[in-house]
C-alpha cells in the first residue's frame, strides 16, 4: 500500500483589526441599504435576537450608571471646593496666633521728675525667682507679699491680693492668667527666690526684683525707675502697636498627635522695627515652639517711643494658640 505525504500548511490568520474593520464594514453596508430590516433582524423574537436585546439593554443600562456617577462625583467636588465648604473644613484645624493687643499711650503724669524706686524680696529658697507677671500695683503699702506658690489657707478667709507699692501707669501690663513671678527671670519653677523678707527676687523688703522695698526692680523704698522712690513720670510715650501677624504652621508630628494648647514666647519688639531675642517660656513641643517663634519673627508693628517721640526697644509677652477645632 503506498503512503500518502502530507503536508501541513499554516494558516494565515489575519489581525484583530483588521477584521473588526471588515465586519464594521459589512455590518455597515447592511445597516445603510435597509436600516429598518437590519434593525428587525437583529432584534428578532428568535432565542438569538432575544439574547442580544438583553445583552443590549444591560450594557446600556451600565453605560447610564457609569454616566451618572461621573456626575455625581463631580458635582460633590465641585461643591466641596465652594469658598463656604473650603473655610469650614479649615476651620477644623485652624490655627490662631493670639497678638499682642495694640495699647494705648501710657497716661503716665506729666512731671518735670522721673520716677524712681525699686524693690526686691525673697523666702530664702535656692532657686531663683520663678518667671510670671507682676502683681498689681498701687501707692501703698502692700497688705499680702507676693508669691508663686498657692496659697495655704488652713480656715476660710476672704481672699486679698497681692500688690506692689508702685504707680500702676509705670509698670507693663501683663497676661492675668500667668502666675505671679518676676518678668526678667527665665526659670519656670515655682520659686520666691533667694532674697529675705518676703516678696520675689534676690533682694529685700516684699517686693520684686532686686532692690529694696515693696516695689519693683533696682532701687529702694517702694516705685520702680531705679534709685530712692519717688512719685513721677515715665520714660515711655506709647508701647508697640501691631499692624499685622501671620498665622503660624503646624507640624506634621503634632497634627498627628492631636497636641493642642498655647506657646508663651517673650520677645524684644525693637525700634528697627524687627521682633527678635525671642525666648520660649512655656512650650508644647513637637516643634511647635519652633512655629510659634517663626511667625513670631513676622510680626509687623510700630515700635514703642520715649518721651521724645524716638523709637525703643520694648519686651512684650507672644501668646501663640494651637487649638483643634
């Protein structure tokens, strides 16, 4: 029996494209010619055509809802990036530099003779004087010294307040809220300092700093200006007006942490118009200080002025806010 060879021959299998474009083509031709009969036979009431219009209208149906949600999407994004929707949702994490207020002139009396004085204390402790605002003043006598530490009140007795002998116009005004301490020092723990005879600082006689007497600062006798006390005008016309202060930055690891509160900062606001010497008293960490200093940096304002109407350098106390709202 002879054999019979065989050969195998390749089929050639023309590309995708190319046939989708041939039966688009075809499909076409039918289409135009008789649109109506084309459409019935492709829509028939046979199994085949009936599958088809059911394929049809879900991918329509798809097609509509994918349509729609395109819409929707973009009409929420829209109306989250209105200026309304944008403040409020700032608002959660807004953050507010808390400035100094701007003051007005200082009514110190119109007098030939500047004012002198001082005063200075102490309770004898190692540590020096605690950093805080001074007591409220008066030209008397204090009743009550002051004192950092809470008070200890064995039975119940109406509360005074501690004072210090001086004008009150004399002295800068500071934040109540902070404890009671001597300005220029830079410790934070509580302490009356290692003066004597009641009062805060290095020196004597009730008062604060380190002079002598119920007053405040070098110099003797109750007042403050330095020297024997003696009633009489101040040195300073006006102190510093702020004009603008930016809003500080939040650190990542803060925003993270949720940490929230204040940074005290004590500044110099000096007459080249620049805030500088800038020193952190009470701080939060996470390199907010660092923010809190920076926009503090920016701070714009009219320096202080003497008598004379030139500009001086003048400390003042920065209260920077973080609050998550």
């Amino acid at each position: 029996m002879k054999e019979q060879a065989f050969t195998l021959t390749p089929l050639e299998l023309e590309p995708l494209w190319v046939r989708l474009g041939r039966e688009l083509s075809d499909t076409w031709v039918e289409f135009s010619t008789d649109p109506v009969r084309y459409v019935r036979g492709a829509f028939g009431q046979d199994a085949y055509g009936r599958k088809r219009t059911k394929i049809i209208f879900l991918g329509g149906l798809l097609s509509l809802l994918v349509v729609l949600s395109v819409i929707i999407i973009g009409m929420v994004v829209h109306f989250l990036r209105t200026p309304e929707i944008t403040a409020v949702l700032e608002a959660k994490n807004r953050i507010n530099l808390i400035e100094p207020a701007p003051l007005a002139p200082l009514p110190a009396p119109a007098m030939k003779q500047r004012a002198g004085g001082g005063g200075g204390g102490g309770r004898n402790e190692p540590n020096p004087p605690s950093r805080g605002r001074l007591p409220r003043a008066e030209l008397r006598l204090p009743l009550i010294d002051p004192n950092p530490h809470p008070p200890k009140i064995d039975q119940p007795s109406l509360p005074v307040e501690p004072t210090l002998m001086a004008q009150p116009e004399l002295l800068p005004q500071m934040d109540r809220s902070l404890q009671l301490g001597d300005p220029t020092s830079i410790s934070m723990i509580p302490s009356t300092g290692p003066g004597s005879h009641g009062g805060m600082g290095t020196g004597s006689e009730g008062g604060v700093g380190p002079g002598r007497g119920p007053g405040y600062g070098p110099g003797e006798g109750g007042g403050t200006g330095g020297g024997r006390f003696q009633v009489g005008g101040g040195n300073i016309r006006s102190r510093p007006q702020i004009l603008n202060s930016p809003r500080p930055d939040w650190t990542e690891e803060a925003r993270r942490n949720r940490i929230q509160g204040q940074v005290l900062l004590s500044a110099t606001f000096g007459a080249d118009g620049r805030v500088r010497d800038i020193r952190v008293i009470r701080g939060l960490g996470y390199g907010l200080d660092e923010k809190a200093i920076e926009a503090a940096k920016l701070i714009k304002f009219i320096p202080a002025r003497d008598l004379n109407g030139r500009p001086i350098d003048y400390r003042m106390t920065i209260r920077v806010d973080f609050r998550l709202l």
